[in-house]
C-alpha cells in the first residue's frame, strides 16, 4: 500500500484520538482526580480541592509534623481528628509543585487518622483538611526544611 | 515478591494497620545523572484498605508522598484472623496487591 501525504495525516489524526482516548480510560477507570494533582500554586489547589467551598481553622484537627525537617524528602506526618462524621483528610504542602498530597476517603470502620511521610520542596507551612458532613475544616503548621526534596 | 509489607497490631481494641510498599514516586522533575534526563513520572495514585472484602479507606495521591511510601491506619475493631487487602494503582497502570491475617 502506497501512503502519500494525505493518508498518513489521516493515520496520525486516528492514533492520535485513539492514544488520548485510551489515557482518559486508564484515568476514569481508577476514578483519580487529575485535575486535583496538576501542578498549580497552593491557593489553586486549595480551592479545587475544597469545590468552592470555605474551611473553617480548628483545633480538633492534630497534625503532628517535625518543625524542622533535616531531609525534606522523608518529612514524617500524622493526621488524626476528633470531628464527627468525616469524609476525607487531606494533606496540603505549600510551595510543593503539586501541592496536595494525599487524600484519605475514609469509611466509619476506620479511625480518620493517616501516618505516612511526605516531600516537602522547601520550608513552608503543611495544611490538613478534613471533610466532614458540616463542611470543611482545616490546620496548619510550618515546618523548616534544610535540604529541599526536589534535588534527589 | 510483592511490593507491599503488612503488619498489624491490637490496640485498645483496635487494629493499627501499617504499610510499606517499595516504589520510585518519581515526580517527573529529577534528572538521571548519569544520561542528563527527567525521569519520567512514575507514582502511586490510588491506594485501598479492604477489610475482610469491604472498603474501609482508599486513597489518592499524587508524587508529594516520598519514595517508598509507608501508611499507618487505625482499624475500628478488628479480630484475630480478619483479613486485610491492600492494593494499590500507579500512574503507568502497574497494580499491586497484598493480603495480611490479622493476629
């Protein structure tokens, strides 16, 4: 078969739609948030993960963190609360890249309590958020980071 | 060998699950020193506890959680023999699972 010109635009265009619609598949299928992971400063990400919507700042909210971190790569957190009802907590580093972290989607058979450790790319204030049926809620603590996590 | 290391423990009646599962989280933004390019991203997306087949906690996240990642959970209750599945997905459509008796 001869391909000039025509078809092998033609050829790129199909692969082309069949590629992305192939990605958007291995997304949907996973149900992960690609728009709540992309790159963006911390007031964007804030709101798109809050829909909108406020956090009110509470105490009941525990977010233990180092306040200084030697290694911002491996930074050590538990979230835990004491609020009724909640749906998810997350966790927010300020001047990552990608600013939000992880967000636990918990169900009433598990404690509403994460440990796990994060990157942080340089000294800045980490956010928890919990989800409750009240509405948002929120914490925050700053935490100095001597080598950055973004070097490797 | 699975990626994912499961311990459990009993406390005030109930279970602390943690969890370490060996993976690059690679955030696409550092280079290999050796060939001087980005290494492509390369991370964990969703994570699910299932406790004795139902969803008890999944996760989503991005390449903000460090290289090999580890989770710690509380279970409410949670008795000898009970069973835990987690598993996880990465942004290249890998997927690993563990299951771990509670004792």
């Amino acid at each position: 078969m001869m391909i000039n010109r025509r078809k092998f635009l033609k050829l790129l265009l199909v692969i082309g739609t069949v590629g992305t619609g192939m990605w958007k598949t291995v997304s949907a299928a996973v149900g992960w948030p690609v728009s709540d992971f992309a790159p963006m400063n911390v007031d964007a990400a804030t709101k798109q993960l809050l829909k909108g919507k406020t956090a009110t700042e509470t105490d009941k909210i525990e977010l233990t963190i180092p306040e200084i971190a030697e290694n911002g790569a491996v930074v050590p957190v538990t979230v835990s609360s004491s609020l009724e009802g909640i749906k998810s907590v997350a966790l927010i580093a300020e001047f990552n890249p990608v600013p939000l972290a992880i967000q636990m989607f918990v169900t009433p058979d598990i404690e509403p309590t994460l440990s796990t450790r994060l990157k942080l790319a340089e000294t800045s204030f980490v956010y928890a958020f919990a989800e409750t049926e009240n509405g948002w809620f929120s914490t925050r603590k700053k935490v100095k980071v001597t080598i950055g996590g973004c070097g490797g | 060998m699975s990626s994912i290391k499961i311990r459990s423990k009993r406390m005030d009646g109930n279970t602390q699950i943690r969890t370490l599962i060996s993976h690059p989280m690679e955030h696409g933004r550092n280079k290999d020193k050796t060939t001087n390019k980005l290494i492509p991203m390369h991370f964990i997306q969703v994570l699910t506890v299932r406790h004795n087949g139902k969803v008890v906690a999944a996760c989503n996240m991005g390449a903000g959680v460090s290289k090999d990642p580890y989770f710690a959970f509380m279970l409410k209750g949670g008795e000898a023999g009970d069973e835990i599945v987690i598993d996880w997905v990465d942004n290249l459509g890998n997927k690993d699972s563990a299951t771990h008796k509670i004792s």
